[in-house]
C-alpha cells in the first residue's frame, strides 16, 4: 500500500464507458495531478492529450500502444508509457486497478 | 463538482463483489475518513462498523435500510445513513458514484 499527501481529490468520479471505466483526480501541490482508476473486463481505445504513465496496482491487460503490432501484457506492479496526442488499445483481462500520471512540459 | 482538500489519498483501491464494487480510503488532516466509490449495477448486502452517512453524486440505487420494510430510491444527490453494526441492501439501478463518511464517537 502507498498513498499521497496534502493532496486534493475531486469528489465526483469520471465515469466512460458506462461505468466500466471510472477514475478520480488528485492534484499535488505543484499542480500536477494523476487518476486513480478502475478497469472493468471488456475492450476499450483511449486517446492522451498529455503523455501518460500508466501503472497497474491489481489486476491484468493487454495493451496495444500506438506504432506496436503486438499486443503486451501488463499486470499488477507493470507500468507503460503513452506518448501525447496518441491513441492506444486496451483489454482488460481481470478488473484493474490504475494510476494514471500525465506528464505535462 | 466539490473537492477535499490537503488529504491523504491510498493508492490502492478496496475491490469488492469481483471489482463491481470498488472504493478508494481518503484520510483528512483530524484523522477522519472517508471512501469515494462507484457501484455497478448489481444486488449487494453490506455491514457497517462505524456509522455511515452514503451520499450518492450520480447514479439510481434502491436501498433497504436496517429495520426497513420498503425498498426505498435514492439518486443523485441523495443521502442516507445506516447505524453501526448493522447490515443494509443495495440494489443498484445505474452506475452510481458515491461518497461514505463513516461517523465514529
């Protein structure tokens, strides 16, 4: 288990994909912020504005990010890298547990 | 939208009913806490500890609290509060995003 401080979280929740994507926002006090989300099974495309750092506390995917042929697996304790303005795939194997870090110049 | 402001978020998400219901642990600076979570649609049975006040920021759910006789609903920006030690019954309708503050003496 870790956790953040002094931080602010947003109460209401981001809700896609009719709930089986949701994710809350925590902000640091440089103004930096990640989410914390959860990944029902089923297949999803998401699209970065920001780069992103995906990092997996539960659970298992297989990822497709963008420029790759093969899909990869990602479980608990894995991480990957997104670049901005991208598009990249994801199966959700098992119901995951995530935090999302956008890397902001 | 509201926000809480200088706490302390754990990363790790509680995983509950195969991931259809989940929570995350926010600690504020006196100790207190409460969890932020999203329930998928879904009949559930839960038990308190502590008091809990369940306030909903989306969502439909029909709970049946201790003592009760009649289902009763609950949307956004609805609220409940279900004694310690007791048990109580959700019957969530759509996704629903929802805030538990857990009352302790």
């Amino acid at each position: 288990m870790s956790e953040f401080n002094n931080v602010t979280v947003v109460r209401e929740a981001n809700i896609y994909f009719d709930g089986k994507v949701t994710s809350r926002k925590v902000v640091f006090e440089d103004g930096s912020y990640k989410t914390l989300g959860i990944m029902m099974p089923g297949d999803y495309e998401f699209g970065t504005e920001a780069a992103e750092i995906m990092e997996f506390m539960a659970g298992e995917v297989e990822v497709l990010l963008p420029g790759e042929i093969e899909w990869k697996t990602i479980k608990a304790g894995d991480s990957f890298e997104v670049p901005a303005n991208s598009k990249f795939g994801i199966k959700v194997k098992e119901v995951s547990d995530y935090c999302c870090t956008y890397i902001t110049e």
